[in-house]
C-alpha cells in the first residue's frame, strides 16, 4: 500500500487522520481480514460485526500507529483482540443463559463444482466437523494456526500481532495441529 517516490505513504496520511487514505486501507484489508475474522468466530454475522469494531478501534488508535511498520500485521493485532474479546464476551452470554455447550458453526458453502452427493455429504461433514474442532481450539492457539494457514503469515509477523516469540508461534501451531488431529481423528479403542 506504500506509495513510491517522494510522496507521502497511505498509511502517513491516514495516521495524521485523513479519512479518503484510511478508506484506502480498509478497502485493501477488508477482504482478507474478514476471512480471518470468520474463521477465528465461526459465525458469518458476528465476524462482520467483529471486524467492523477492529476497524472502528483502528481509526481511534490512529494517531498511535508507526507508519513505517505494515498496516496489516498493526490491524490484524487490533482484530485478534476484537475475537478474544467476541469469545470472551460469547462466554459470559453462555453462562448467564446456562448453556455450556459451544453452538456448532454453520459449515462453509461448498463450490460450484458439485461432485455427487456422496462426496458432497462427506466433504460438509468433514467441513463441519473441523469447524467444531475449532471452535473448541483455545484461542491463544486458534490465532496463531488461522494466521499462519489461512493468511500464509510468517511466523516472525504472527510473534509481533500476538507479542510473542516466533519460538512460542511454531510451538503453539504444532499444539494446534495436534489438537485438531485428536478431535478429528480420534485414537482407536481396542
């Protein structure tokens, strides 16, 4: 998004406040930070909700962000504590109501190119059932496994969004892909 030459970056401009330049980064992020968003939750609605508050709390922190850092990875930060906040937030809704269970998350559409419905079948349970693993991943898990599957982020770059180690990343994704494999195919019992 940075601009060449000696003009002022994007990402200068809407730091000293210029709505038109943080248009301009909202509409370079948002299709992507939606797809993140709508893994981490789950929930279509909801992630629309959430990444419109990350980009509401985006605007207000602009006077703090460092330009000459990416905007991306400084949003994506914003947006991983928009979900914990959603989840934290879902938690307390569910224990108010008595419900102890985790909702299961509608499964993704499945593309044009329909195989027959044996196939289709399968592959929405499968769909479905790797949601529900998910949802039942601790998000200090689920952030960095969605950061580094979904959006191909390098570990360095997951460490700064979440503000950790790039050790404690690669750690935490092989939890997570140990986690998902137990919950997707669990042990046999003799």
């Amino acid at each position: 998004m940075r601009t060449t030459g000696s003009a002022e970056s994007v990402e200068s401009r809407a730091a000293r406040g210029d709505r038109a330049a943080f248009a301009q980064l909202v509409g370079a992020t948002k299709a992507g930070l939606y797809r993140f968003v709508r893994r981490y939750i789950g929930d279509a609605d909801e992630a629309l909700d959430v990444v419109q508050e990350a980009y509401a709390a985006a605007w207000f922190a602009m006077g703090r962000y460092d330009p000459s850092r990416p905007f991306d990875t400084w949003l994506r930060t914003i947006a991983v504590n928009k979900c914990r906040d959603w989840g934290r937030r879902r938690s307390v809704r569910r224990m108010v109501r008595g419900i102890i269970s985790l909702d299961a998350p509608e499964a993704m559409a499945v593309g044009d190119d329909t195989p027959g419905q044996d196939a289709q079948l399968d592959d929405r349970r499968r769909l479905e059932a790797l949601n529900r693993a998910l949802s039942r991943l601790p998000a200090t898990l689920k952030a960095p496994l969605l950061l580094a599957t979904l959006e191909a982020r390098p570990h360095a770059e997951i460490a700064t969004i979440l503000g950790i180690t790039p050790k404690a990343v690669e750690t935490r994704i092989a939890r997570a892909r140990r986690f998902l494999a137990t919950q997707l195919d669990p042990p046999q019992t003799s």
